[in-house]
C-alpha cells in the first residue's frame, strides 16, 4: 500500500475520532496502518541512504517527513481510542 492511501486511511480515522464516530475504529485497524507506515518509513529511510542524486534525496526527504507526520497523527489517534 503506497504512502498516500495510508495518509488517506489515517486521514478518515482522525474525521471519524472528529465527528464522535470513534467507537467503530478498531484499534487493531489503526495498528495495521501504523506497522505499515513503519515499514513505508525504514524502507524510505534506506533508499536516502543509498540515493547518489541531490534531487532524489530532496524527494526521499520530504516523503520521509509525511510519513513521519502520519506515524505521529497515527499513535496519537490509536492513543485516543484506547
């Protein structure tokens, strides 16, 4: 699952944790999408490591702080619900 539809999924939770709807979000879902932005995060932070190009790095770069952001709005979230 790429890095957009996980933000998208993290997304939804929060708007449904907003409009009171926090009981129908499983913990376990959350999780889910946590562990995978994890894995989205280390498989991004070794391509940075490996990448020669300035312009790559700079992409890898800001993929990697949007993935962090989601990892944080993520443990928050599943923080509030458990």
């Amino acid at each position: 699952m790429g890095l957009k539809k996980l933000a998208e999924k993290v997304a939804d939770y929060k708007d449904r944790f907003d409009r009171g709807k926090a009981s129908k979000i499983k913990p376990s879902h959350v999780e889910k999408v946590l562990a995978k932005l994890r894995k989205k995060s280390a498989e991004l932070e070794a391509d940075l490591a490996a990448a020669h190009s300035s312009d790559k790095k700079d992409r890898l770069k800001r993929k990697l702080g949007v993935a962090n952001a989601q990892i944080e709005r993520a443990e928050w979230l599943l923080k509030e619900i458990t």
